[in-house]
C-alpha cells in the first residue's frame, strides 16, 4: 500500500504550528520529509528495513532543527 501518516509539532497550547514531519510510502520505501530548515533527516529506507529506530532518528532531527530555530 502507498501512503502518508503526517505528524505536526506545536506549541503546548497548540496554537502555532512549528513544524511537520511526514512519512510516504511510496513503491516500497518509506521516505521521512519535514517543513523545517536545516534538518538532515535520514536517507529512505525498505519497508522490510523500517525500524523504531530510524523513526526516532527523524523525530529527533526535527525536534533539533524547531530548537536551534528558537
């Protein structure tokens, strides 16, 4: 299947969106993409290979990236 799951990160009140974090699906490669400058987000990856790892790796480089940016 092809698809998208989008994850937005904000503010504690949930007024301003600083950033979003996606994942595709596409032909059997998951491929991470965000909205924010200057994240180095890992590079895609096999379905078979996906892990909890590599997940975590791109939430962390955008979670960085919104930081720096503050």
């Amino acid at each position: 299947m092809e698809g998208s799951v989008i994850y937005r990160v904000k503010t504690t009140e949930g007024v301003r969106l600083f950033a979003k974090l996606e994942f595709d699906l596409t032909y059997g490669e998951v491929i991470a993409s965000s909205t924010v400058a200057g994240t180095h987000l890992p590079s895609s990856v096999p379905l078979i290979e996906l892990s909890r790892e590599w997940a975590e790796a791109a939430a962390e480089e955008v979670l960085i990236a919104v930081l720096n940016a503050a």
